[in-house]
C-alpha cells in the first residue's frame, strides 16, 4: 500500500496592464496553461516560495501582494 504525500504549492497570479501571464507546458498533443507556481519546500513560506517558482519559471522578481486563495 502507497503512502499519501501531501504536497503544498504556491502558484502567483501576475496581473500587469490587465493582463494575467500564464505559462504554456507540454507538448503539441497535450498543451496546458498555468500560473507561474509549484511545490513549497521544506520550512518555507508561502510567500518565499511564491517568490522563488516566479523567479525560477520566470526570471522575474516580484513582490506578493493579496493571499487570494487556500485550498485544502
């Protein structure tokens, strides 16, 4: 029997001159759009780490503003 992991993530909606940035993963067949974001590692917030997936999936440092959502 597997063991459930849960795993906490951070995702950030950048939002500039109306505009929302979304990322576009997978392949031809299978394309997908999400927000800059991923896993929280171990003893971070989750402003650090919202901060951190931004600047790794993005290259762009950002400040975090509004706690939209938290879902369990």
């Amino acid at each position: 029997m597997s063991e459930l992991i849960a795993k906490m993530t951070a995702n950030v909606l950048l939002i500039e001159e109306g505009r929302c940035l979304v990322l576009e993963e997978g392949d031809e067949g299978d394309k997908k759009f999400n927000l800059p974001g991923g896993h929280m590692e171990f003893g971070e917030t989750p402003i650090a780490a919202a901060i951190r997936e931004v600047k790794e999936e993005t290259g762009y440092d950002v400040e975090v503003g509004d706690l939209l959502v938290v879902q369990a």
